[in-house]
C-alpha cells in the first residue's frame, strides 16, 4: 500500500470522526467495486465487511451514533432549553451548536417554509431563528445547501458535484465515477462543504476544466488564423 495512504489512514483513525470513518468506509467500497472481479470480491467479504463490523463496534462510535439518532428525544430537551435561553440569553447571543441529524430536522423545516428561493446565507431570515431559536446555529450542509438556496438552485449545486464526479473518472479512470459525489455528500451531513474554498474548487471541478479551455482558445486563435489567410488572399 501507499506510504501516503497509510499516512492519510493513520490521521484519520486519530481523529476518532464517526464522519471521517464513514466517508473513508464508502470510499473503499466504492473503489473495491469500481472494477470488480472474483479476487476483490472474496477480500471485500472476508477483510472489509469485518473491519467496518468492528469499527462500528467501537465504544466512542456505538456512542455517538445512539446520540445522534435520538431525534425525538433531543427535540424534547432542546424544546425546554431553547424556552429558557429565550428568556435569560439576548436575542442573537451564540451559545452552541445543535447536534447534526437535530440540526437537519431544523433545516427541512426552513426548507419546507421557503422551498423555492431559500433563506439565503443569513441564518436570520431563517424559520429556526425566527420561531425556535435565536441563540443556537445549525451544524451541517446536506440539507442547509437546499434550506439556503431553495430547491432549483441547490438541486443545481449537487448536480454541478455529479458532473464533477464524472469529470474527475475520465481524467482519472482509476476513480469511480461517484467517487468524489459520495464522498462530498457524507461529509456534508456532518459539515458545510459546499462555503469552504478547497472544496468548492472540487465541486466546480467539472464546469472549469483547464483543457476544455486550452482547446476553446486553440479554435479560437486558428480560426483567427484562418480569417487572416483570407484576408491576405483577397487583397
């Protein structure tokens, strides 16, 4: 294996991330199916479906995994902080942020109230600020990218990330086509990709290629060429 890879494993192992797990786990599967054959299919079910039954296992992980699907409860005891904070916090103070699959109930609940256009990148116009809570903010980006920008332009944005997925498999065929679109997509339930630079120049990837562009100016600088041959001949 990759000096590199193993590096890369290693540091994420040390972040004890149920998110970074997930994504990493996807990825393998993703890859080890890309191009499979009978050799990856016996080490897929002998090596990798144990190791990922194993990680899950893992105290810290079980753990937050429970906690973070407990909706129903967490709305319970959040209903109660939340009517308390309202009457001792100011109105905009920042106090915490919500926990990630809490936190996406409230977004789909800002996307149900403005579905079409969104609230737009000012949490303040939100339905969660302007009816439940002014003093929490919400973590993730899976559902905040639709809650923010609606539904056209958020489904847009995610398909601009498939074209990009595909985009990056032709120039690296060794990739799945849907490597980079599930990767991006279980990070984001844990983060908001889509606002930081790096990542947004890999969701883009697919739109702003360099050589479409070399090949664009290639047309445009012989067909100049050819428009003065012309010229030159007429006179």
């Amino acid at each position: 294996m990759n000096f590199n890879v193993l590096v890369l494993l290693g540091t994420i192992a040390s972040t004890l991330s149920t998110t970074g797990y997930v994504a990493t786990a996807i990825l393998y599967i993703i890859s080890f199916t890309h191009k499979l054959n009978f050799q990856k299919t016996i080490l897929f079910f002998i090596i990798f479906i144990p190791s990922l039954i194993g990680i899950s296992q893992l105290g810290f992980m079980q753990k937050k995994i429970e906690e973070q699907l407990r909706v129903e409860t967490n709305l319970k005891q959040l209903e109660k902080t939340f009517n308390y904070h309202s009457e001792n916090a100011d109105e905009g103070e920042y106090l915490a942020s919500l926990e990630r699959f809490t936190a996406m109930y409230f977004e789909w609940e800002n996307l149900k109230e403005k579905p079409i256009l969104g609230y737009g990148r000012n949490a303040e116009h939100s339905y969660f600020y302007e009816n439940v809570s002014t003093n929490y903010s919400l973590t993730g980006g899976l559902v905040k990218l639709l809650a923010q920008y609606g539904l056209i332009i958020g489904l847009f944005l995610y398909f601009l990330l498939l074209v990009s997925s595909f985009r990056l498999n032709k120039d690296y065929p060794n990739l799945s086509k849907l490597s980079l679109f599930f990767t991006v997509i279980v990070c984001t339930i844990s983060y908001n990709m889509f606002t930081i630079p790096i990542f947004t120049a890999f969701w883009f990837y697919g739109i702003f290629h360099p050589e479409e562009k070399k090949e664009e100016e290639l047309k445009a600088v012989s067909s100049e060429e050819i428009m003065k041959r012309l010229r030159k001949r007429l006179n």
